[in-house]
C-alpha cells in the first residue's frame, strides 16, 4: 500500500470512522494487484457495490462471484472454483507461469474420517 493510503487508513481508524469510510475513495489510490471474490447474494454487500469498487480499482485486477458463500471466507465454501480462479489471475498478470501446475488437494481441506 501506498504511504498516502496506509496514513488515510490509520487516521480513520484512530479517529473511529473507518467503518464510515468510502470504499471507492480508498481503493482509487491502491495500485497493487487486486483479487476481488463476492458472494451473489451478499446481504451485507451487494453485487452491484462490489463491481462499482472493482471498477474504481487501478492496475491489475480480477472478479470471482459465487451463488455459493457467505459475505467472508467464501474460500472455505467454494475451495475448488477459488483456487482456479486465483491461480487464473496469477497466471493472467505472470505471477506465476503459464505452465504452473498445482495439486488441488494442497489447497483444500479435507474432514478427517
């Protein structure tokens, strides 16, 4: 994060108001590589304030939504189309290389029998 960035940060949440904050205001001055995962039906979030936040992003960025999920942690929910999705944008802006491979149950825990 920017130092610009990371001061607004700290003085919202020393001063109590980070909640309040705009996020489409904040995210326009992060220029760091962004993944974006949203549950569809988000109660807290909708779909529509996470596009217009994806679209207020700079730089490299990509979008994942699930029917499946909740608000937080839909990596927990949906482990499988998660990890391709995120491998997908790694290979997209060369964070890793186009002939990568990875063995999914590294990435997903399994209940123990």
């Amino acid at each position: 994060i920017q130092s610009g960035i990371a001061q607004i940060y700290i003085d919202q949440l020393a001063n109590g108001s980070l909640i309040g904050a705009n996020a489409i205001d904040l995210i326009k001055d992060v220029h760091l590589p962004c993944y974006f995962e949203h549950f569809t039906y988000d109660p807290f979030a909708t779909l529509a304030e996470g596009i217009d936040i994806y679209n207020a992003t700079q730089g490299p960025k990509m979008f994942m939504t699930s029917d499946i999920g909740r608000h937080v942690r839909m990596h927990t929910k949906v482990p499988y189309q998660y990890h391709q999705s995120f491998i997908q944008f790694l290979k997209k802006f060369e964070f890793l290389p186009q002939n990568w491979q990875s063995d999914i149950d590294d990435f997903i825990q399994l209940p123990v029998a």
